[in-house]
C-alpha cells in the first residue's frame, strides 16, 4: 500500500474513533439514565386492542 494510502487509512481510522467516542459520550450524558416504566396488564391489553379501521376498501 503506498504511503499516501496509509495515511488516509490511518485519518479515517482516527475519525471512527472520534465519532465513536462522540457518540458514546452522547449516550453518557443524555441516555443512560433514561428508563422505560411498563406495565405488563397495560402492555397485553394494548397488543389484544383491535387494529384502527383503514377507510373503505376500494
């Protein structure tokens, strides 16, 4: 591979890293701590509903 090749590949290496860091530390900050509360009645009960009417067929 020759030199000029390399470091590209290398430069875009670096900005993975650095896109994955950001990513993580996005996570970090506003995710993590967010929590989903379900209730497994309110759940089944939504599932069992019938399906919303489409309109007429054609």
């Amino acid at each position: 591979m020759p030199p000029d090749e390399r470091r590209l590949v290398r430069h875009l290496a670096w900005v993975v890293v650095i896109k994955l860091l950001a990513l993580g530390g996005l996570w970090w900050l506003f995710v993590r701590d967010q929590h989903v509360r379900t209730d497994a009645a309110a759940a089944a009960q939504h599932l069992a509903a019938p399906a919303p009417d489409q309109g007429e067929p054609r």
